[in-house]
C-alpha cells in the first residue's frame, strides 16, 4: 500500500512533514504544496525533504498543479475543507485523507488504538489516559492531535503495542477507514462553526470516530451530554458510559468517590487538577483503563499525581496565599465557562485578546465568584462594557505584563488568579501557548521577590 504513486500533499505543517517522510520511503511521487513562500517555511525539514526526493510547489496557488494523474491528495488538517486542491482532487476522483489515515493504514496488525475526541476536555483525558496505560504496559505510544503525527511514530510500532490518541475533529473529517478498539467522546458543544459551517455537521464529523467500529469495539460516553448520546444511538460499539450525576453509569461519582461498577477507585478530592469537567475526564480515562484490566493501584496513583496539561487550567503557582492558573487555551467563552466552574474560591479573571466577536455575556451565569475583571488585549473595551454591565471591577491594560500587575494588586488572600482569556492570542501573540509561558514568566518572578 502506499507504493508507487503519485501523491500530492497540501501543507507542509508538522503531519505533512511526517506523511512526506513515510511517503518518500515507499516510491512514491511526492509533491508538497503550500501557500507560504520558501524563506518562510522550515528550511531544515524543506532541505532533508528535497534531499530524499520531494518536490514542493510553494507561493502561489495555481489550481492547475493538481490533475488527475495524482492517486492521493493528503490535506493538512488546518486546512479549509472546500479548498480548490480539495475540490479539483475530488473531481477528478482522486482520494481525499490525511496523515492519520495513511499512518493508519500502514500499522502493524494487531495494534490497540484508543481514540479519544470531543470538543473540551480531550487532551487532558488524552494525556490521563496515556500515563496510566504506558505504566501497566510500557509498549504504549502517543499520537495524534496531541502533538505527535500518528506518522512519526510508525517506525517504532510493533505488533501487539497500544496507541493512545487525541483526534481533533478537523482530522476526523478526512478520516475513511481508521478504525479504534476503544473510542472516547468527552462531551459536545457548539465549536468550529467556521471550519463546519453549522453545528450539525460538527456533530456529524465527531461522531465519525466511531463509524467503523464493529460489536466488539468499545465506545466510551458521557452519559451527561444529550449530544453525546444523540449523535452515537445507531453505532455499532459496545457503549460504557461515565457520569458525574447518575449511578446507572458504568464510572460515576456518588459523594465524591468515583466508582467503577460499584467498586471505589478514588476520592476525586485527591486530585491535583480541579472541576468537575476534570473528574469528568478522569473517570474517562479510568473507564479505559478497566476495559484494559489495568489494576486500581496504577489508576489512583497516576490520577492523583497528575498535575494537569500545560496552558489547560494549569496550577502555576502560589504566591502570599493567591493560586495562580494558567488556562490560556481558553480561546472560546465556553472553555471559560468550564474554568469559572471549577472554583469555588474568590477570582481575579483575565480576560481579553484577539476581537472576533466573542459574546462574553454568556459568561454571565459563572460570574458569581468573579471580584474582579483585567481586561486584555485588542478587544479589551468591550471587556470592560461587559464588567461594568455586571457591576464588577474591571480594569483594562493592553498587554498582559500590566494586567498581571493589577492582579497581584487587587488579589485577597485565599483567592485565585485566572488566565482564561475566552479569546485567541494572535492580536499579540504566534500561539496562545506563548501568552501563557508569559503568565507562568510573570507568577516566577512573583515567587522569586517573596
């Protein structure tokens, strides 16, 4: 499979690299288009890929590159589902997939995948889930969203091994025969309406994780998620369900003990990483592991010694009795929603950056706890309207090393300073981790005067 053919990649991001690299190996004819000029594109991975035999069409973007002479267009996941490349390819009846897929179809047989999505929370569980599993069985790998190709690691699979992988749902959308042994979906809310175009189509290529599964995969649910449980009624898979409210669930929460079928597995007030939506994914991941009989003894050290993602609600610090949390991945009024939710404590929010018309009026019902508002970055007015409509203090800064300062003025003891932005960072920032390495700079360098 794979050999001998004619290939054309479009974007030469991180998975067009590694797909390349595979490709190469294989005789195949490989092209790499991208829409960045040569002095901007790594010129390190662009010199060892044109060294093995890849040739790259960059700058421009003529249609005419592309014909039906090609057998695979292999589309980077960031790119538009309706871009030109795409809509000639399929036209000219040339298969659409991406990197996962081609990883995919190139494994090992006999390798477990578990595959965990959703729309919050799947990096964490992600992450959860890969820890306990890689400490009952070492022949564990991570991939996928999470920030290592499915393609970079295929070398180093054997026969037997386990994957643990976080799929976005812009790689779902290219997906055609990727089947996973056990598939996780966190939860489902309105998000990527602009990839999408509408919330139904979201919801449809979500569910696409468990659309080749078979009576003898499993399919992880949240059985408090009505769009969870509406978009998987007709899959095939043996559905286990979590629940932070009902004891019908397979894992659930009663009294703050989590429980797999009735047995204790851990008191969720040991965990490090804080809220509900966290509990949610640990009992995720633990739903996982007992499908694999990993024993309870593995599961509770791990969780509760987990200490969180980088960026996701991340604990940086404590400085004159002020916890600090950097959750800068909170790009979208809903991830701050979730973070404002796990406190119960006093909070300094931060809040602001890119202007892309976020309505922070949904915050509204999870303000209670909020004392104070430091309002950042480019759409920064209208986070004061929206402090001053609520009657909380807000003060506006237009970079974040001034906002914090305020932070540490106004901050009680027994409080908590909140970097959950409900926005993206690129008024200011390359990434939004980058803003958020800023913060953790800013909590160090508090520690270090006290």
């Amino acid at each position: 499979m794979f050999e001998n053919k004619k290939i054309l990649i479009l974007g030469f991001a991180r998975s067009g690299y590694d797909a390349a690299k595979v490709l190469i190996k294989r005789k195949n004819d490989i092209l790499i288009v991208d829409s960045m000029d040569e002095e901007k594109i790594d010129q390190e991975k662009y010199e060892e890929l044109k060294k093995l035999g890849v040739k790259f069409h960059l700058g421009d973007q003529n249609i005419e590159v592309i014909d039906e002479t090609f057998d695979y267009l292999i589309k980077s996941p960031g790119g538009p589902i309706k871009h030109p490349y795409v809509l000639k390819a399929r036209e000219n009846h040339i298969e659409v997939i991406n990197e996962v897929e081609v990883a995919f179809r190139l494994l090992p047989k006999n390798v477990k995948i578990i595959a965990i999505t959703g729309t919050n929370g799947k990096t964490t569980t992600t992450s959860l889930t890969y820890e306990i599993v890689k400490k009952a069985y070492p022949n564990t790998f991570l991939a996928g969203n999470i920030g290592y190709p499915l393609c970079s690691i295929l070398e180093k699979v054997k026969a037997g091994d386990l994957i643990v992988m976080e799929v976005s749902c812009q790689q779902l959308e290219n997906l055609v025969t990727f089947k996973p042994d056990i598939a996780v979906m966190t939860n489902l809310f309105e998000a990527h309406i602009d990839f999408f175009e509408n919330y139904q189509n979201y919801k449809r290529v979500k569910a696409k994780i468990f659309r080749n599964q078979t009576e003898k995969d499993v399919a992880i649910l949240n059985l408090e998620n009505e769009d969870v449980l509406q978009e998987t009624k007709e899959i095939q898979s043996i559905k286990k369900y979590f629940s932070s409210k009902q004891e019908t669930a397979t894992t659930y929460l009663k009294e703050n003990i989590i429980y797999y079928k009735n047995e204790k597995i851990l008191n969720s007030k040991e965990m490090k990483i804080v809220g509900m939506h966290n509990i949610e994914n640990a009992m995720a991941a633990i739903s996982v592991a007992k499908e694999l009989n990993i024993k309870n003894d593995i599961i509770k050290d791990v969780i509760t010694n987990f200490k969180g993602v980088a960026h996701r609600l991340e604990y940086s610090g404590e400085v004159n009795h002020v916890k600090y949390f950097n959750d800068t991945e909170a790009t979208n009024v809903k991830c701050t929603e979730i973070a404002l939710k796990a406190f119960d404590e006093d909070i300094i929010l931060i809040l602001g950056g890119l202007e892309r018309g976020q309505n922070f009026y949904d915050l509204k019902p999870y303000m209670n706890h909020v004392k104070a508002i430091i309002g950042i970055g480019e759409c920064r007015e209208r986070v004061k309207e929206f402090g001053e409509t609520l009657k909380i203090e807000t003060y506006i800064y237009e970079y974040l090393k001034d906002g914090f300062k305020k932070c540490v003025e106004v901050a009680q003891p027994g409080s908590v300073v909140l970097l959950s932005p409900s926005s993206a960072s690129w008024d200011q920032y390359k990434e939004c981790e980058i803003r958020g390495d800023e913060f953790k700079k800013y909590v160090r360098e508090l520690e270090n005067k006290c």
